[in-house]
C-alpha cells in the first residue's frame, strides 16, 4: 500500500487529505483541517502564509504519526496570488489577496496599457481583476514596481510551500496557465505580455509539470515533521481547479461544475478554444497536463451565501445548511433571482444588503429570512450555471447530456437539485473532495503507480460513490406533492423555461 497526502488549500479553509492505494482501489481519509481567511490591513488584504506554513507542517506531522510510511505530499491552492523572495528565500513584500482592491482601483489605467481583448487573444484568460498580471501591473501603476526589480524570485503559494519543503524553486505550469501571461500556443511565458508591462521574465522560476517531482524534503525540514527519512515532494495540478478536474467525470458529454467558493462551469477540451465569442462571455481558457485544457465560466459561486451566513451568524443565529435548504424547498420558488456576478459581490463585506438592493431594484421586493437567501442564492447560482452550460454548448458545439458537481458544493443536494430541474439534465454528485483526491492522482502518476489521469479516472469512479439527481425529482423536502404546492420548478420544466426567459431578460443576459 503506497500513501500520498494532499494539501488542499482555499480561501476559507485547507484540509489534508491521505490518500492509500493498493493497485486496485483508491481509500481517502482527512487528517488535518484549518481555517483560512483573507487579513484585512487597513484597505488592503493579505493571506497569513506563515500561518499557512505552520500548518502545512502541521499536517504533514499528522500524517506521518499515522502512516509512517508516507511516499509524497503535493499541494494545490486557489491560483494567481504569489510572494517575491529575495535570493536567500526572504519575503520581499506581504503577500496580497486577490481580492484586493488595488486591482480594480487600477483596472481601465492597466487596459489602456493593453486591452482586453488583446490580453484574451494573447492568453486565452478571462478578464478579470484577481489575475497575477493585474497584481504585477497595480504595483508597477502605484509606484511599487522597485519591489519586482529588488526580488530574486515570484513564487506562487503552492510553489512555495513547495521551495519551502526542498529548496527547489519552480512554477507549476497549470498555475502559470491562469495568469493572463501564459503563452499557450508557445507553453512559455508570453514575451509581448511581459515587455507591455514591465515585467522581468526572470522573476519566474523554471516550470514543472504536474506528475513531476518537485524534490525531496531538507533535512531541517525532515527534523521538523517527525520524518525518518527524505519525503518526495511532487507538483499536482497546483491551480486547484485542475486538480478537480483530473478527479471529474469530465469528457465530451459532460459539463462540470467546481463548486465552492466560487463556482467554475466548464469543460475539458484538446485545445485552447480562443475566438470573439469566447472573449464576449469572458470564457477562460486554463491549461493541464497531457494536453488537456478547460474552458471555463467564472461564477461567484458560494461565496455569497458564505458572506451571508457569516453575516447572521455574527448575529447569534445558527446557520444549518440541511434544514435552511428544506424551508428554502418550500418556498414560493424564483421570486428574487438575481445576477450573482454583479461587481457589487466581489469585494466582501454587507452580502446581504449587497443581495437586498439587487432584488428590490429587480423585483420590488428582497428576501430577509435565512430560508429566503438561500432560495434566493442557490436559484440564482442554478439559472445562471444554466446560462453558462449555453454559452459553452455554442462555443465547443457540444450538447452536453449530463453536469457532473464536485468539490464541497456537490454536498448541497437542494442546489445540485436545482441545478438539475433549471439545466434539464441529470446531475451526478461528487467527489466532495475533488481537488484532493486529483492532487494524489497527480502524485500517483509522478510515483510510477499510474500511467495517467485516464488511468486515475477509472479508479475514482470505482472507487468513489456518487449521488445521482434527476431533473423534476423533487424539492430537497423530498415531496415531490410539497414541491408542487409551493410551485417549485422542480415540479414544472415549462415554468423552469419561462423563469429562465424572465432571468435572462431582467439581467440583460
């Protein structure tokens, strides 16, 4: 039995996770979990690395008690944010969060440099203010750019966890895929990008691919985890994302949804798919390994609700997914759908009045009950994944026949079962834990125990269970009779079509 330990790392918590494999059959259990959250300092917000750091080592210390013989670890995390190091390995500045408001603050100044539309053309990226080239080009604007001149090396989180461990400095393609500096056609650096912009094509280290080997532990490093020997540290699909995709069941038939904090509708592709239409409706192209790629649609995703549900629980209000989402059930459904991608939702703060004025300016009227948001969230992230599912189906010529969620989303059955009653078709439910167990595939294939992501497929699919919903099942009450009488369009295609018309109309979309 060989034993792989995933860190999976996200904007609201990171889990390891230990992956076992015996030839036949893929086993999982957690082992570590903590909470994550941006730092605000003043207008600005930061990630604690250091307290991720401590972490990481935490539970690779953990794992090791209970599976001595751990091969390899990986990391994977949410792309584009990054800390430059000096050639000793120091901080050169805090590392920011991606949603920091100097991007936007900066935003028509950096695409008066190059814009948008060339930036899609060069890259394939969708445009969007959390990128690493609208950090880069911020501080060059805000007159920091002696910062990137001073640093020896840009290294993004998961590399640098990775440099951490072993001492070795590389970037894992992937994550240098979503940059809006990656060059597809030339699988390098885009020098065009980097010379607008006044960026250093040696602040980046050499790329790795994901299934490589990154390294083996340092000694101090070895003294501090409690390890007897070398660890083999290996590159996953570093950008999250990819992880979750190698763990899908993604081909030509489906449509995947990573759902978390946000929420990634996409496909998987041969090629990078860059025209005007993909530019009109900001589809992201993002690279993977053995040539796969993924064109996807960006949603806010849970994020909102998570704003919500911090906000009423400030408040002393307890917040139980399971039966908020069967009162939600009950409700008169589709009365406050609203735009989950408004630019009022990506900074956070005030969710609710953020939600409350979008609906009263649409609709008259807004939700104020528990129930009432999260009907009007997940109704909303469901019409909306629903428009997405379209605009790929024109952009590839596919007709996708099935949506396949993964990631902590897959767990909520009253969205997947909107999402299936909204989108027409049957909707397949997890893993829960996608980008972990993809980040062991990936270490799997770098350890020689599998020949690829193909290979690693099948073995999820055997050895994951998953839960099927079918479009028009029922509301999550479970009363399909309940559903009817509250006129839930779990009970009505026709009415599903007329609330998509009206959604689509309303928004503009």
């Amino acid at each position: 039995m060989i034993h792989c330990l995933a860190f999976d790392l996200g904007a609201s918590g990171g889990k390891f996770i230990a992956g076992g494999y015996d030839g036949r059959e893929l086993t999982s259990c957690e082992v570590h979990r903590f909470e994550n959250s941006m730092v605000g300092i003043g207008p600005s917000l930061y990630w604690d690395y250091r307290m991720i750091w401590g972490q990481y080592l935490e539970g690779i210390g953990k794992a090791l008690v209970r599976f001595p013989g751990l091969s390899s670890v990986a990391a994977d995390s949410f792309c584009n944010d990054f800390l430059l190091i000096s050639s000793d390995g120091e901080p050169v500045a805090p590392m920011h969060a991606y949603r920091d408001p100097r991007m936007q603050k900066n935003e028509e100044a950096i695409y008066d440099i190059m814009s948008r539309q060339e930036l899609y053309t060069m890259s394939g990226n969708q445009i969007a203010p959390f990128s690493t080239l609208m950090q880069l080009a911020a501080m060059r604007l805000e007159g920091r750019g002696g910062l990137l001149d001073d640093a020896d090396s840009l290294l993004f989180l998961p590399d640098l966890l990775t440099y951490y461990l072993t001492g070795a400095r590389h970037t894992e393609r992937s994550i240098a895929s979503v940059t809006q500096m990656y060059d597809h056609k030339a699988k390098d650096w885009s020098g065009e990008v980097l010379g607008r912009f006044g960026i250093d094509r040696r602040l980046f280290a050499p790329f790795i691919d994901a299934g490589g080997i990154a390294g083996m532990t340092t000694p101090d490093i070895q003294s501090a985890i409690g390890a007897v020997r070398p660890l083999k540290v290996c590159a996953a699909a570093q950008h999250d994302t990819a992880s979750a995709f190698a763990a899908s069941l993604a081909d030509e038939d489906t449509l995947v949804v990573s759902s978390g904090t946000w929420m990634l509708v996409g496909c998987e592709v041969k090629a990078p798919v860059i025209t005007d239409f993909g530019f009109r409706y900001n589809i992201a192209n993002e690279g993977g390994l053995d040539g796969r790629h993924r064109l996807i649609k960006n949603l806010m995703g849970n994020w909102i609700l998570q704003g919500i549900q911090r906000e009423f629980q400030n408040e002393g209000l307890e917040w139980d997914y399971g039966a908020l989402a069967e009162a939600a059930g009950r409700l008169t459904p589709n009365r406050w759908l609203f735009d989950v991608d408004l630019p009022c939702f990506y900074a956070p703060g005030g969710m609710r009045e953020k939600v409350r004025s979008v609906c009263m300016q649409a609709h008259g009227s807004a939700p104020e009950t528990p129930p009432e948001f999260m009907a009007s969230v997940c109704e909303s992230l469901a019409f909306k994944t629903r428009w997405a599912m379209e605009k790929l189906e024109t952009l590839t010529g596919r007709r996708f026949s099935r949506i396949n969620i993964i990631g902590g989303g897959s767990r909520g059955l009253y969205t997947a079962q909107l999402v299936a009653d909204v989108c027409g078709l049957p909707v397949m439910c997890g893993p829960s834990e996608a980008s972990a167990l993809g980040n062991i595939l990936y270490q799997l294939v770098a350890s020689g125990e599998l020949s690829g992501i193909d290979e690693g497929r099948g073995l999820i699919r055997k050895s994951t269970p998953f839960t099927q919903i079918e479009p028009g099942a029922g509301s999550i009450a479970g009363s399909a009779d309940r559903a009817g009488r509250a006129g839930s369009i779990a009970g009505s295609a026709d009415r599903a079509a007329t609330a998509y018309a009206r959604f689509l109309e309303i928004f503009g979309l």
